[in-house]
C-alpha cells in the first residue's frame, strides 16, 4: 500500500494557470435567444363580444358593432394604428350600449310582468 501512495504524486493544486483577458473579450457575443421580428401591437377587435351582443342582446346595434369589429381586424392587419384604435373604439361603445339595452329591455319587461299581477 505505501508503494502506491508513492508512486502517486498527490500534490494539491494551488493555482490555476492565468487567463488571458484579452482572450475572453475577443470573443465573439452569442445571444441566449435570437432576436425576433417585432409584431406591432394589436388594436383589441372586440369581435366575440360583438357576436354575442349581435345575437344575444340587440341585433342591429350588435351587426353594427361586429361590422367595426371586422374593420379593427383589417387595420391590424395592414398595419394602420390609428384606424384600427378608432374602429375599436366605436365597436367597444356599441357592444356596451347593445348589453345595456338588452338590461333596460329586461327590467321592462320584468316590470310589465309585475304590475300585471
């Protein structure tokens, strides 16, 4: 057994050989992720609550709404902001008078119901 141990040298390594800064600036830079083209940002269409409001609450206001829903999406696709953001806008107002005369319509008409008892 002490043969073995002497034929080894177990010495502990003290120091490290030295690095040469240079070396590791010269080095060329990798991104993690590579860069991806940038998507404009995407004016809200408001389309399925225009095609609920058109179905469900009151047709013509909701079909006029769905209508600028559809032009919201055609501006984003060609890119046109400003468009986009007045359609959206527009079909946004329509979709909420559309849900408030679906509760006026409903209050009516509980109250019709009420008072004829």
């Amino acid at each position: 057994m002490t043969e073995l141990s002497e034929s080894i040298d177990l010495q502990p390594i003290t120091s490290q050989p030295p690095i040469d800064d240079l070396d590791v600036l010269s080095q060329p830079v990798i991104p993690a992720y590579p860069e991806l083209p940038t998507v404009p940002s995407q004016t809200t269409d408001y389309l399925p609550l225009s095609l609920f409001t058109m179905l469900y609450c009151c047709f013509p206001i909701g079909l006029i709404a769905f209508l600028y829903s559809l032009k919201v999406r055609e501006a984003n696709l060609l890119g046109d902001q400003t468009r986009a953001q007045r359609a959206s806008r527009i079909a946004c107002i329509l979709n909420v008078v559309s849900v408030i005369v679906l509760f006026v319509i409903i209050v009516i008409a509980v109250l019709v119901v009420l008072l004829s008892a």
